[in-house]
C-alpha cells in the first residue's frame, strides 16, 4: 500500500509539472482526487488493510492529498497568472491617448436665445414664471379683455379641445394667473409654449414659443416701458441698438405698440435683412388695459402695469441670421452645432 501511495503521489506531481494548461490540471485532478480517482480508490480498499495498519495508512493518504492539492492550487495559480499577464499585454491600453468624447447633442438656438433673454430681465428684477400649456378660454382671452364676440378672437385660429378648454394661443394667459395672485408689486417674465392653427412655413408653425412680460406697480408709465425695452435691446442687439415705438393696437394695453430696433446688420442703412427700411420689427407692448387689472381684482386708480411680448423663434432667426424657421425643428446636429 505504501509503495502504491508512493507511485500515484509521483505520478500527480510529474502530470502537474507537465501542465501546460488550466484544463490539463483539472484533469489531473479528476483523475486523482475525483470520486473515481487513484487516491478515492485507495481509500476505498482500507477495508483490506490489517487493521493494525490503518491508521499508519489513512495518515499516509492524507498527506498524500494534502501534497498532491497544494501542487495543483500552486500551478493553477501561477498558470492563472501568466494567462492573465499575456492577456494584458495583448489588450494593452495607451492611457496618455486622448479619450473619445460621447457624441450628447447640441444646444438649441431658441434654448441659447431664451437664456439671453431671461438672464437681461432677471438682472433687472423679473422673476421668471411659468403657466399651464392647456388652458381656459377665460384665462386665454376673456380675462385678457377678448370677449367671445372680438375679433381678435377669431384671427388667432385656436386649438380648442372643448369649448371652454384650448391650447393656449399666447403666454398672456399666465400674467393673469399671477395677478390673481395679489402679490403686488408684480415683475415677470413668462416664457413657453404656444399654440395656433398655422400652416407650417418658412415663417410660420402651429407650435412655438413666446416670451411675455409684466410690470404692476405703483406709479408705472410709458416712460418705464420705453426705459426697459431700450435696455433689454441694447443688451441683446448690441449697444448702438436704437429703438422706434409704432402705435398700435392690442385689446389687453391701452396705449398698445409695436417696437422696432435698428438693424444690427447695417446699422439702421438699410439693407436686405431689414428689407430697406433700417428697421426691424421684434415685439409688441403697451400699458396693461384698466379693465384687465380689474377683472383680476386690482385696483386700476392705485396700479398701473406695462406689458410686452415677443415670439422667441423670431429672436432667435434674427440674432443668428436663419432664414427659415423650419430649420429650428428639424434637430439636424450639423445646423445645431453652428450656434
């Protein structure tokens, strides 16, 4: 029996040494150590033994194991290692390589113009606010001094959903939802998306964005209106920008108009950017309508407010000279990454 542990013992460390591979030590393994390997078939056939001698013998095939398991977890390990240096050297990485940027994308002219835009009024104490997407007509044109017989009404071509509920035609809506409020004195910028029934063209879409803003305070007049829109055109057009006021006509602010500024591309020339005139048209504002403040529980004889709003596409195909407004909802990177 002795000679016989002696030999499998000689044979496993001699198979081990040969190994060339992780799957050949396994199978020495197996072959020795499994259930139906030489050393198991040793301990199997005890019973043959005088008793005398057993436990001479099961001290002898302990360590036999015992040598035969330490030889192979060595050679495992250091064949694992070697596997691992050449697979590392094959896969070997140049880490003073630059790395390849993640392809996320572009900022979006109209987010770039907005930002602009609200980072002037924010310096100038607005707060930025935002209101409901789908809305009351009353909200949308009946608080706003439209009533249902205006025709007013009828020139916007209103998304409605029932006949009380629309898409909102115009971001107004929201100045109401805060005079409501009665937290006065009130300085707001309201900025979002709109809704009307236009084809879509180079000037025109039936989604796009406007920018409103509010003042109610004591003591407000034109003269603050002209003020802060010839600031806010100066800051965003350059400071030579000059400003002319149009009358016109809007049913929310009485006096109503429309601003232009200079064209930014000759200067106030005249060119084919601004058609000639040296003019460009950009918002339209007036004083907010007495009949507006009070429908929205303000008394008129004590505040007085101004308004303004401007379509925030047009800001931005006028600031970075597009064309077309198509352009702005195609997503194409390669238009995108030019702003």
């Amino acid at each position: 029996m002795r000679e016989k542990l002696e030999k499998i013992r000689e044979q496993a460390l001699a198979q081990i040494a040969a190994s060339d591979a992780l799957e050949k030590l396994n199978e020495v393994r197996v072959n020795i150590l499994g259930k139906k390997g030489e050393l198991t078939a040793v301990l199997k056939s005890m019973k043959d033994v005088a008793p005398e001698e057993r436990p001479k013998i099961g001290q002898m095939v302990n360590e036999t194991r015992e040598e035969i398991e330490k030889s192979l977890e060595a050679a495992m390990k250091k064949m694992e290692r070697a596997v691992r240096e050449a697979k590392m050297k094959a896969e070997v990485i140049d880490v003073t390589l630059p790395a390849k940027k993640n392809i996320i994308g572009h900022r979006h002219p109209c987010t770039i113009a907005l930002e602009e835009v609200e980072r002037i009024f924010v310096g100038m104490g607005y707060e930025v606010v935002e209101g409901p997407e789908v809305e009351k007509d009353y909200y949308n044109f009946e608080a706003l001094n439209i009533p249902a017989d205006h025709p007013a009404k009828d020139e916007q071509d209103t998304f409605y959903i029932t006949g009380d509920i629309l898409l909102r035609t115009q971001t107004s809506s929201t100045q109401i939802h805060e005079m409501e409020k009665g937290r006065l004195p009130i300085r707001m910028l309201a900025p979002g998306r709109v809704f009307r029934s236009d084809e879509v063209d180079a000037t025109h879409s039936p989604s796009f964005h406007q920018v409103e803003g509010l003042v109610v305070d004591k003591n407000i007049t034109f003269s603050d209106l002209k003020g802060t829109l010839a600031e806010y055109a100066r800051e965003l057009f350059g400071e030579e920008t000059k400003v002319k006021f149009r009358p016109h006509h809007f049913p929310f602010t009485e006096p109503s108009a429309e601003m232009d500024v200079t064209c930014f591309k000759c200067g106030g020339n005249g060119c084919r950017f601004c058609k000639g005139s040296g003019w460009i048209e950009i918002l339209g504002c007036g004083m907010v309508h007495p009949h507006v403040l009070e429908m929205s529980g303000i008394d008129s004889e004590t505040y007085t407010g101004f308004a303004f709003g401007m379509g925030l596409e047009r800001i931005a195909l006028l600031k970075y000279e597009i064309d077309d407004m198509r352009l702005l909802y195609e997503n194409d990177v390669r238009f995108l990454k030019q702003f």
